[in-house]
C-alpha cells in the first residue's frame, strides 16, 4: 500500500466513514505484513497472545473476507443496503457458506465500530477544545502578568499574611 493510499484509508476510518471495501483492504494489507504472530509481535503489548489466540484471529479474519467477498460491490460500499435487507444478507450467507446470523452480525459489528470512531472522533475533538481553551486562558494570564518588581512585593505580602494567620491559628 502507498503512503497516500494508508493516508486516505485512515482518513477515513477515522471519519468513520469506511465500509467493507476498507476493511477488506486493511486485512489485506496486515497479511501483506507477514503472519498474524508476526504483526502481533510488532504492536506493543500485543506479544502476550498465546498462539491459539493468534490463530483464532486468523480463522475469525478468513471467515470475516469470505462474507465480504461474496458482497457485491454496491453492498460493500453502501452496508446500509445489507442492514436493511434480509434477502441481500440470505444471498451473502448463501455464497460465503455462512449464516444469515452471521453475516448480519458482521454488519452489525461495521456499524459498531462506526459508532466507537464517531463517539472516539468526538472525545478527540473535544479534547482539543478543551486544549484550545486552555492555551486561550493562558494567553489572557499572560495579558495580566504584572509589571516587573510587583510580583515581588505581592509574594512578601503574601507571606506577612500568612504568618499573621499562623499567629491567629495558635
């Protein structure tokens, strides 16, 4: 995959805006990569898998393509078309020589993971609003700053009452 192509698809995933076709791509492209084992040992973290979790992994990555692969190109794009159909999710079923169950619980989990990048999106977002003010208030303290040497005597005094308030504590 080219650097503009890993650009565009993580665009868009982050948009939450991808489809079956990305996510068959994204598969492709870790496969690309080398085994499962491999590109688990790569992530961090991820190196405490067993092997028979990485297998799962694989057969739960082959079963996944095969559905996608028995979508036509419409239903690959437009996941709705699927979500909205049980004949189109029967057919799917039919040429992956899976359930209609699963197939629906497929799409159900792209929708899903829409929602967590949309819901993810929005916290980002908002932290960097909540940055946004926070570099605004700085700004609008270092307006206030005091003219050299008064911050000086505002500590001292600060201090002169403190210790008035210990004498008045004891």
């Amino acid at each position: 995959m080219r650097q503009e192509e890993a650009v565009e698809l993580q665009k868009k995933i982050m948009s939450a805006k991808f489809d079956f076709n990305d996510f068959l791509k994204q598969s492709q492209n870790v496969a690309k990569m080398g085994s499962m084992s491999r590109v688990v040992g790569m992530i961090p973290g991820m190196n405490r898998l067993t092997p028979a979790q990485i297998r799962e992994a694989e057969k739960r990555l082959a079963f996944v393509e095969s559905m996608i692969n028995a979508m036509t190109a419409e239903e690959r794009v437009k996941p709705e078309l699927l979500a909205e159909s049980q004949e189109r999710r029967i057919r799917v079923a039919e040429e992956s020589g899976k359930t209609e169950q699963e197939v629906s619980q497929l799409v159900a989990q792209l929708f899903q993971m829409r929602a967590q990048m949309q819901k993810l999106m929005g916290m980002v977002q908002g932290q960097e609003a909540i940055a946004g003010m926070g570099d605004l208030m700085d700004s609008l303290k270092a307006d206030e700053k005091a003219p050299p040497g008064t911050a000086r005597r505002k500590r001292r005094h600060g201090k002169l009452r403190q210790r008035d308030m210990d004498a008045v504590l004891s």
